[in-house]
C-alpha cells in the first residue's frame, strides 16, 4: 500500500476551529458497508442496541502548552527572549517532563524560563530536537500553577488558525476525562454531554472506561511512500482488570463493543490475546492498524474525520475497507461535514444492521 492511496482533496474552508455547541449537535455521519446515512450526534439513540457497551478513553488533556521568557546578561545587557515550551511526557525524576522548545537554540542548558508568577523550568538536556526541563514545582502544586498558566495544546490545523484560549479548556476536554497526562484530546468523545449520556443509559447502553494518554505523536505526518515502512508513535495505556471483565462479558453475551474514538480502540486492540477476548493491559502501545488487520474486539467506531494520508484514515480503512472510506469521505466533503479534532462525527458500522 501506498501512502498516496490515502490522500484526498479536502478543502481548507471545512477545517472545524470551534465545535458545535451543544456538542451532541454536532453533525453525523453513519456508514454501514451499503448505506451512508446523515444526521446528528443525538441520532446515536438510533443506532446503538440495548446490550451494546461503548468504550471511552477517560484521559484528560494537561494545559500543556506554555508561553514563557528566558533572561540572559549579554554585553549588550539583559535581554530576554520568548520561549514556548510544549509538554511532551513526564520523566521519572519529579518535575522533570520531556518537552519542546521554540526557539531550542535561543535556551541553553542551565538557563530558567519563568512562565508566571510561581512557575518556572530550568533546562536540563537538549535530545534529538526535544528538551529534558525541570519545574520549580511538582505534584499538587504543579498541577494548580500549570492549569493558570498552560493553554490547551490544540492541533497545528487550528494553531495555524488562531491561538488557544480560555474556552478550549471546557472544549478540548471529555465531559468524563479524569486521568491527567493527555497532550492532545480523544476527540470523538467530546461530541458527548451529560444528556446525551443519560438518555443513551436509560437506553441500556453501557459504558467502560479505559485511559491511553494521547501523545503530540498522533499528529506526525506519515514520511515513507510504502505504508508498512511507517513507525508508529507509543502511548502509555490501561484496561483495569474491572474494564477487561465488562468487555468480556458484552462480548460472551452478544453485545457490540464500539470504541469511542481511534485511541479507545487501538487500546483495546492491544489488549486482546485472541480474537473475542481482552485482557488486563498497562504499559505502551505503538500498535499500527492498517487495511489486512483483523480486529479482535471492536465491532464498531464512532470516529471523527481525519486528516488524508494519515494513520487514523488507515486504521478507518482497516476497519470499513479503503474503497468503502473513500465513499464516505467523498460524501462528507460534498455534504460540507466540518473535519478533524474540533469537527463532526462519524458511526462506522462494518457489519449491516
């Protein structure tokens, strides 16, 4: 497979830099493997069965972007500069985090760049165009300074677009997200709100709850021509023993499992030992979904629309078939859905119903 087999033309005016409001309104897509259907987000009361058990990723999105100065005497005399730092991964030292730096080559090891009041990092290594930085605080208090200073890490299609600011923090985060570590959001989950999860429990519909914290990695552009040359990026994950046993036991009584966004499922698909089962799982995953992969215990995926040559439009493809993708995305640029991270939804049935 060719990475050209992925691409489309999509056209810059549907890029979504703000969600619906409400988020349930949003717009959805439903594809089954003869059938496209439009509607809404609401619609899901529609299509989801009494029995069937949604899988949601409960990670939460640090504040992981933040804007600082580094001071320095020069002969000149004091001057500062501008530095961004972007919180990559926490290191076993406390306080420590792997991050990006802009500019890296105005900061040099040692130096402090001081973001607010009570928040401060002081470099510590430069490594392969990231940065090793150790915060002046850690635990509790770091989490309060970096909540008043970060901003939300929000995906370079809507930086180029225009900055973060005070309402991503409520936008770019689940209504259910309570496992801090996440540096860029499970989006197909933030088409939730509370009444949207009541009615679909008085339905019967049942949910699980399980944590991989997406990494800036989801947004890196494939670079090989030949797919199966592409490395994936690993993210830290967790199916509880508890988790494990309800998608299990829906599984054993006939019930659909579907994934609430690409990293629920390719979390569960790495906890599988066999087709039917899933185990208990803590640790990385660089799992790589592409067309020939069977699944092993979703059944389904509700999903936004992703960005062309991308993983996530591969793993879609595994799951529907690439020539069935390309229907529906040649369907949803011509009925104006609005794309990726802060746009609408689809429901991909594999299977008719």
């Amino acid at each position: 497979m060719k990475l050209s087999d992925f691409d489309f033309d999509l056209p810059e005016a549907l890029i979504a830099t703000r969600p619906a409001k409400p988020r349930s309104s949003a717009r959805l897509l439903v594809a089954t493997p003869s059938r496209i259907v439009d509607g809404h987000v609401t619609d899901l009361l529609d299509w989801f069965q009494p029995g069937d058990r949604l899988v949601l990723n409960d990670t939460k999105v640090l504040p992981a972007r933040l804007t600082g100065k580094r001071g320095r005497d020069t002969a000149q005399g004091y001057q500062e500069a501008k530095i961004e730092v972007t919180l990559l991964e926490p290191q076993a030292e406390a306080g420590q985090w792997r991050a990006l730096i802009k500019p890296l080559k105005k900061i040099k090891e040692g130096e402090e760049v001081r973001f607010s009041d009570d928040l401060s990092a002081t470099l510590i290594a430069k490594e392969d165009g990231e940065a090793v930085v150790a915060f002046n605080l850690s635990g509790e208090d770091f989490d309060k300074a970096l909540a008043e200073a970060g901003s939300m890490p929000l995906p370079p299609y809507i930086e180029a677009k225009r900055k973060a600011d005070a309402q991503d923090k409520e936008d770019y985060q689940t209504v259910w997200a309570r496992n801090m570590g996440a540096v860029a959001a499970p989006t197909a989950s933030l088409h939730f709100d509370e009444p949207l999860l009541k009615a679909l429990a008085e339905k019967g519909v049942q949910f699980t709850y399980v944590t991989l914290h997406v990494g800036a990695g989801t947004f890196l552009p494939v670079k090989v021509d030949d797919v199966s040359d592409h490395k994936m990026h690993s993210e830290w994950g967790e199916v509880s023993e508890g988790a494990a046993g309800e998608i299990n036991a829906t599984k054993q009584q006939g019930g659909r499992v579907i994934p609430v966004g690409t990293t629920a499922l390719r979390l569960i698909e790495s906890a599988a030992p066999a087709p039917g089962a899933i185990a208990p799982f803590l640790g990385e995953t660089d799992i790589f979904i592409k067309p020939g992969y069977e699944f092993r215990v979703a059944d389904a995926l509700m999903t936004n629309f992703h960005l062309p040559k991308s993983t996530l439009l591969m793993l879609v493809s595994a799951l529907m078939g690439r020539e069935r993708m390309r229907a529906v995305y040649d369907h949803a640029v011509a009925e104006g859905y609005r794309f990726f991270s802060y746009g609408d939804a689809s429901l991909l049935l594999p299977h008719e119903v």
